[in-house]
C-alpha cells in the first residue's frame, strides 16, 4: 500500500463534494446574501429617515 492509495480517493471525495454541493449550493445562497443585504439597507434607511425628520420637527438641525 502505497500513499497515493490513501490520497486519490480523499482527492476523489473532495472534488466530488466541491461538484455535487458546493457549485450548486453557492448560487441560492449568493442570491440569498444579496437580498438580505437589500432589505437591510431599505430598512436602515428608512430608519434614518426618521431620525432626521424627527430633528428637522425639534429643530435641531442646522
């Protein structure tokens, strides 16, 4: 028994994972990302639209 015997099927396994999971996985989860980061800055926008109206009404603002 020789190490190439031990390392061509965890070689074999790894590129079988990266094919059958991870490549198709990657796009959902991409897309996921990018909508959660969308919502999130809608959101944070909106809050601070708030703050700045509330300012504007209390006359703080310059």
């Amino acid at each position: 028994m020789n190490t190439q015997e031990i390392i061509t099927p965890i070689a074999k396994l790894t590129e079988w994972t990266f094919e059958n999971v991870l490549v198709p996985m990657s796009d959902p989860f991409n897309t996921a990302v990018i909508i959660l980061g969308l919502v999130t800055l809608v959101v944070w926008l909106k809050k601070l639209n708030s703050y700045v109206a509330k300012s504007k009404a209390d006359g703080v603002t310059p």
